[in-house]
C-alpha cells in the first residue's frame, strides 16, 4: 500500500522506538531466561503439524506451560460454556507477566504503571484453527521463548480459543448458533460477554483479534477499526504507525498483504486503479471484535491469514500469522506512550464531536469504485460483483454527544447491556424534573421537560467507552440495542423509546452507583436474564 510522506515518518519512528525497546530490553530478557530450560512444544508442533491442537487441550497445556515458568505466566478459567450431549468446555486465559526482581514483588494487575496492556484472542470462529494454535505459541514464546524481551514493555493475556464448543464442531458458530465476531454489541453468547467482564477489568490498550479469511491470492490481512465512530486519531494511529511496520515484516517474509478496508486509506493520494486492487470490503458495523473493543476505547485489530487447505497447511498458516502478531506485538511496545494516549480518550478532545446513527460505504466522485476480487475454485482471481468496494465511509445520520443517556427503570435489559461492555451505569436516586432530548424521530431529539423517575439508570457520556455507550444506546444507531443488531423490545413505532438524552453540562443529579447486571440476575418482575457462565 502507498503510505504518505506522514506516514513513513511515523513508520520511521515506530521503527526506532521498536528497536531502542528491545535494545534496552535484551539483559532483562537474559537474567529471566532459565538457563537450559527449552521452552515446551504446543501439541500441534510436537505432531510435527499433522495434527492441529484439541480445543480442550489448550487449558492442561497452559497449566503444564505455567507450572515450568513460575510467576511469569499464570492461567485461569475466562468462563464454562455448556455444550449439549457433552462436557462444558472451558475458555482459558493466560496472563504473561512481566519480569519480576525476585520473590514476592507481586503487582497488582489493575495498578496504571506505565506498561502497555494487549489483549490477544484467538478461536472466535471454530473452524479457523491458525488462530488458537498461535495464541498458544504467543503465550509460550513471551513467557519462555523469543517474544521474552517483549514483556519489558507489554502485559499480555491471551485467550487461545473463544469458541471450544464450535472448534470441537467443526463449526464458524458456537454451539448455540451464534457468531461469536457478530456478537460484540449484543453480548448474546456467554463467551463474548465474559470477553467483555475482562476487557471491562483489565482494560487492556489493544486487543489483537486472530482470524483465519478463507483462500486468498494475499496470504495476510489485517482490519484496523473502520466504524465511524472510532476514533480517528487512534485509527490514524494504527493505519501509519502500526500497520507499515507489520507491513515492512511481512514484505521482508515474501508474504503478500493487504489491509481489509473500508475507506481509502489514503485520502489525498492519486485514484487507485482497479487493477491495483489490494483491499477487500471490510464490515463497518460495531458488532465485530476490533470495532466493538476500540469504541470502547482500545485498539482493536484483525489479523488474518489465508487459509482453505487448498493454499499450504497449518503450519504455514499459524506461521505466517505469528509473524504478523509478532510484529504487532514488537511495533505497540515501541508505540506504547502514543497508545496509552490515544487509547480511552473521549470525543471532547475531537475536533468534530458529532457521531454517527447510521453509515455505510459510498461511492466517492473522485475515486472509482473497486471490485472486490476473490479466488475461485480453479485458482483464479475474479471479480467478485456483489460487493463492490466504495471508497468513502457515508454518515446518514449523526447527533453530537450529551452528557449523559436517561434510561428508564423498566429498560433494564439496556442497563445491562451497557454496563456488560464495561460503561459506567448510576441510578437516579429521587424523582427529578428536567429539560431533557426526547426521540419522538431519533435522527433529531427535541427538547421537553421530563419527570425521571426514581431508579432511572444514567449513563454519563464522559468515560473511556463514550464512543461505544453513544452507539449502543441512541435509538437511531444502527448497531445498538434499538438498531437491526439489537432486540428491539418495548418499543413500538410511533412512541418514545424508554431513553432521553441530558444535554451538557451534566446537571447535579442525585445519584446512586448501580449494577444492572446484578440486577438482572435476580428474579424480579419479567423474571431473570440466563444466568451467567463462571
Ligand atoms: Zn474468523
């Protein structure tokens, strides 16, 4: 891809940062490093790959991983998801540590010491096996192996396999059905929303999502967040810092990239020729894992590798995308004051505050509007006419931020859900009567005074996860609780939805914290939610 002169500046100085980090880095690496301690093989290398590693390995692996290494890696259970006819399968997760000075300096994990939190998950589709089988190998590699030096600068956790009923399946779905990378913004299946219990907690930087894409004539992709409402700095940050480094590594491999986008990537550069073609259409809905995890304030990012059996084997696949997570890994840790900065920032520092309801993919006069090429079964690219790609990211639709969202206290099922992806949720705690915005259109709030009833649940917009929490919640979002990808419940046409906005400054408001979630646990009148996994 052409990176503009900005770019290859900031691609210059990732690179430098990259490298000062590792050079400072090596001696500690060394003093960690048990002298004739050979790191273990996961199952799939010790079957020399001719066999991928059993979903319900990945847990008694980690455990005989952890148990080599010390304090450096430690595993616990992410959840227990059900499967029918057969055993729960457990989702692992494994916390990579950074070096220690001996004995009894434990950290706490929630302490903001200036180190660069990742969060790496594999597994979300169970019939993408490079995937897990890398994740694996990250953990391995940063706690015992090559990747040590990295945990100079980076905390890792690394959930290997998101959906173990599915991988045992055979499946891209999970056991019930669901799609777990279409699953971020409604948190319908019990693996995504114990994602999301973590992500709420640790609050990593930037989460690494690992996928297999199906043959390919490019052996690897990546998809930096392309929903209008990330932000654009953060996305800025990931298209010219990030991604020519990664870039650079796979070109220096031989492996052909491209990046999965949805807007130009260069918006003043010249027209891309048709023939040029080195991207493919990218979703730009919040239901997916990297757009869902950088509204609410990380960085989100997709990895692919080319896969279909068809191409080369398992092996080449999950080399192919370690050498990408690698390189992530290896430019963010140089990156990491730039992404502790622009990671969790809200809208009050962007220039233009209004956010999208709706987008989708334009055509733009100036550009030509590209075919989507893919492999056909004889091994030729050809056009693929059904999803041509636009080259602008059109918003149908936009409001500016308020202060903060009013739910009403019948709306839990909304509260919940908010508060699941990690977004703040008080409760009113006396009958109060205010101007507030009511959504008799959504595209256009008008202002009435209303009476909030005690028990109304308040969302304050100025948090990390205000891009996410405007988007799930705003009647008019396409991708929220009211939207196509939500349950549109309690809501007939023609009347207010159960939310009004508060317009800025936020006025003092007698307020309790609240838990939404807790709440919807307990029996009550409706009766309760499922219950939650472990
Ligand atoms: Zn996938």
């Amino acid at each position: 891809m052409r990176v503009p002169a900005g770019g290859r500046r900031g691609l210059a100085a990732g690179l430098a940062l990259a490298g000062v980090v590792a050079a400072c880095l090596v001696p500690s690496a060394l003093r960690a490093q048990e002298p004739g301690a050979a790191p273990p093989p996961t199952p799939a290398e010790a079957a020399g790959w001719l066999a991928s590693t059993p979903p319900d390995s990945a847990f008694p692996w980690l455990e005989r991983l952890a148990a080599g290494v010390g304090a450096r890696l430690r595993v616990d259970t992410l959840a227990l998801i059900p499967a029918s006819g057969a055993a729960p399968a457990a989702i692992p997760v494994a916390f990579v540590a950074p070096p220690r000075g001996g004995a009894g300096d434990a950290r706490p994990e929630d302490e903001d010491d200036g180190r660069l939190r990742v969060l790496v998950v594999g597994g979300q589709h169970g019939d993408e096996r490079a995937g897990y089988e890398v994740a694996l190998r990250l953990a391995r590699d940063l706690a015992a192996g090559p990747l040590a030096p990295l945990r100079g600068a980076l905390d890792v956790a690394v959930v290997p396999v998101l959906n173990p009923v599915g991988m045992r399946l055979g499946t891209r779905v999970d056991g019930a059905g669901t799609d777990l990378n279409r699953d971020h913004a409604t948190l319908s299946s019990p693996a995504v929303r114990a994602l999301w219990e973590l992500h709420a907690s640790w609050r990593p930087h930037v989460v690494l999502d690992l996928h297999e894409m199906g043959p390919s004539p490019y052996a690897a992709q990546i998809g930096i967040p392309t929903h209008p409402n990330a932000d654009p700095d953060l996305v800025e940050l990931a298209r010219y810092r990030v991604l020519p480094y990664v870039v650079r590594r796979l070109a220096e491999a031989n492996v052909r990239f491209h990046e999965y986008v949805a807007v130009h990537p260069d918006p003043a550069g010249p027209p891309v020729a048709e023939a040029d073609t080195f991207v493919s259409l990218a979703p730009i809905a919040a239901s997916n894992a990297r757009n869902a995890f950088t509204l609410a304030g990380s960085l989100g990012l997709l990895l692919e590798t080319a896969s279909g059996g068809e191409i080369d084997g398992l092996r080449e696949r999950s080399d192919r995308l370690h050498l990408m997570a690698t390189a992530v890994l290896e430019v963010v840790a140089g990156l990491a004051d730039e992404l502790r900065a622009a990671t969790g920032r809200g809208v009050q520092d962007d220039p233009s505050p209004l956010l999208a309801l709706r987008a989708r993919n334009a055509e733009d006069p100036d550009r030509p509007v590209l075919l989507w090429q893919r492999w056909n079964a004889r091994g030729v690219a050809v056009p693929d006419t059904l999803a041509p790609w636009r080259p602008r990211v059109a918003r149908l639709a936009a409001l500016p931020v308020p202060a903060a969202w009013a739910i009403r206290p019948e709306a839990a099922d909304l509260a919940a859900l908010v508060a699941r992806h990690g977004i703040r949720v008080q409760r009113l705690s006396a009958a109060t009567r205010l101007r507030v915005g009511v959504y008799r259109d959504p595209r256009a709030p008008d202002a009435r005074e209303r009476t909030l009833e005690e028990g109304t649940w308040l969302v304050p917009a100025d948090q990390p996860g205000q891009r996410l929490a405007f988007t799930l919640i705003e009647p008019g979002s396409a991708d929220g609780w009211f939207g196509a990808a939500g349950p549109v419940t309690g809501h007939p046409a023609g009347h207010e939805p159960p939310v009004v906005r508060i317009g800025r400054p936020f006025p003092a408001l007698p307020v309790a914290p609240a838990d939404p979630v807790g709440d919807a646990r307990a029996p009550g009148p409706g009766g309760p939610l499922p219950a939650e996994t472990p």
